[in-house]
C-alpha cells in the first residue's frame, strides 16, 4: 500500500515552492523526521538545501530527527525563525562541511564556513600537487573516492575534533578527478578559541584524512604511473591515530 504524506509550508516556503503543502509518496505509514525529510529532499531536489536546513513539525511540535511521525499526522515543514528565505547568515553557517567535488576549490570559501565570532583563531591547510617526488617528476595526479564513505568519515574527522577540542570547527573539501601542478586537490580549514588548538586540530585532520577518508591518487608521471593510498605505514582505518 502507498501512503501520501502532506506537509504544509509557512513563512516564505510557499513562495519558494510556489505551493501552499508539498505532497511525498511512501510504502510505510511511519517514517522518522529524518527519513521524511530525505524523502522531501529527493522529491524536490531543486530545494534539498532549504530542506536541509529546515525544521519539521508534527502534531503543532518539533520533530527531533529520531521521532517517528504518521501520514495522518498534522505535518509542517518550517524554515528557521528568522524568515522564510535562506539569508546570508543562514546560508554561512549551514553550508555543506565536508565536500567531494570534481571542481576547483576555493580557500575562501572552505575557511568562510568555520569563522564564527566566538573563535579567535582560524587557518586553512592547503594541499596542492608537486612536481618532483623523490627524484621522479609528476605530470598530474588524478584523484578517486568513494565519494558516499569519504563524506561520512570526513564528517568523523569534524566529530572527533569537536571532541578532543571542545568548541572547535572543521570543514574538508577534496577535490576527485585531475589535478594539475600546482592546483589544490584538499583544503581543511580549522577554527577554535585559540590558536594552539588550531594547529594541533588541523594536523590531526589532515592525518586523520590520510587513515580513513577513502579516497585514492593516481601518480602520472612522464613515463608511467602509480596509484597510491595510505603511505603512513600499515594501513588500519579502525584504529584511532596514536600520535594524538
């Protein structure tokens, strides 16, 4: 059996949407918040980022993500409190962390998403290709992932820095496909209160990265090839790091 969910829509959705209530097909008459609002997202992927962003409520009350909801409940999805469109400062501050992307990427934009007023401390680690290594000459590098599993380890990363440096932030973005001399293939950019939390947050990302983020090079150099992953000694990406 198909069950219909209708969401009703307040506070500039409508206009967004050019609809009054959104409706969503399902098999199950239960889902969580979440799972609902995945479903939302693939139905209207032109406004999965407003989604994201966005609260659902069920019965006149907020859904955690874990609650469970009917297709008979009264649902509504609601945008964050300060209005219905995504201003600039919504748009900062819940931008997508942690990136796979075949284009170029920027430095500015990667360190824009950790600054906030309460940190007194930021940087960014750049990692570009080089053209010697060891005496061999590289021509370019060309970079796969599996793109699903390195966002979800990225996001791991950010969560264990969160952790050890209570209060600090980490975005990733790594770029997948060729990558030319000189070019940027990753960046991570780090804030915190200070800055000696900075610099030991931001080294334990980028060798974190290399540990259990799945994402390959291949080495093309003038007369060959070779692809590379961990180069950090026996690889064993359920171990945490032990130099931290």
């Amino acid at each position: 059996m198909t069950y219909t969910w209708t969401i009703q829509l307040f506070a500039g959705l409508p206009e967004r949407f050019g609809v009054s209530s959104i409706k969503v097909q399902n098999d199950s008459e239960a889902v969580t918040a979440a799972e609902l609002k995945q479903l939302l997202a693939a139905a209207y992927p032109e406004h999965a980022n407003l989604i994201s962003i966005s609260f659902l409520a069920c019965n006149h009350s907020y859904a955690a993500d874990q609650s469970t909801m009917h297709a008979t409940d009264e649902l509504a999805l609601l945008p964050p409190v300060s209005g219905g469109e995504e201003p600039a400062s919504i748009t900062a501050t819940n931008q997508e962390l942690y990136v796979i992307t075949s284009d170029p990427i920027s430095e500015s934009d990667v360190i824009a998403k950790v600054i906030v007023p309460a940190h007194g401390a930021s940087l960014a680690f750049v990692g570009t290709t080089r053209e010697w290594t060891q005496g061999q000459r590289t021509v370019r590098l060309e970079y796969e992932a599996y793109a699903p599993m390195a966002v979800a380890t990225m996001k791991q990363i950010g969560d264990e820095i969160a952790q050890r440096w209570p209060g600090a932030l980490c975005a990733i973005s790594h770029r997948i496909g060729v990558v030319g001399l000189a070019e940027t293939s990753v960046i991570i950019a780090v804030s915190a209160p200070h800055r000696g939390d900075c610099y030991d947050a931001s080294r334990y990302a980028i060798e974190r990265l290399k540990q259990i983020v799945p994402i390959w090079k291949k080495e093309i150099w003038e007369d060959g090839s070779e692809w590379k992953g961990h180069q950090l000694g026996p690889w064993n990406p359920t171990e945490p790091l032990t130099d931290y």
